[in-house]
C-alpha cells in the first residue's frame, strides 16, 4: 500500500502502451526519458520519507509498476551503468548523489 502524505505533489505516472509490441517501441524509442522518470520519482520518494513509489501505469489497466525502497539503489545501480555505457555522463551525478543519500 502506498502511504499518501498530505500537500505533497505527487509526481505523475508514466503510461505505457499495454500492447506488447507497442511497448517494445515506446521502450526503444524513449528508454532514456524512462529512466530519467524512474530517477526523478525515486529522488521524490527519498526526500519524502516514502517506502515505495509508484513508477507506471498502463494504458486502459489498472495495474501500475512501483518500486520498493529497498530496491532504490538497485534500479539506481542498473541505471547509472546503462549512462555510463553510454556515455551519457551528464546524467551520471545526479544517479551517483541519489546512491550517497540511500547509503
């Protein structure tokens, strides 16, 4: 269960197509602006005390993909080696100051 906490705006979800082959070409297509969202979205769970967060949503389902604290640092982890790989090494800092915060 998510733990709402009052007069803080919550970021907003991701929807993502609920079709298959839509979504392996949303995810190849915008793979980067989707992890820039999971970073940002476990930024606003840690400077929020929140225990989990809530990541995405599907397109005409209910179901929506979050992310446990516990988890943070992993998805985090994976993230910063993706831009690292990629040489997108703007986007390495903020990844490595969210990892500090968590440690």
């Amino acid at each position: 269960m998510v733990k709402r906490i009052k007069n803080i705006i919550e970021p907003d979800l991701y929807i993502l197509p609920s079709n298959n082959d839509e979504m392996r070409k949303f995810v190849t297509k915008f793979k980067v602006d989707m992890m820039e969202r999971v970073v940002a979205n476990i930024k606003f769970a840690i400077e929020n005390k929140m225990d989990i967060v809530e990541i995405f949503t599907f397109k005409n389902s209910p179901f929506v993909v979050t992310i446990s604290k516990k988890e943070f640092d992993t998805n985090l982890e994976h993230i910063e080696k993706f831009y690292v790989d990629k040489e997108m090494f703007e986007l390495v800092e903020p990844v490595q100051k969210l990892r500090q915060l968590l440690t």
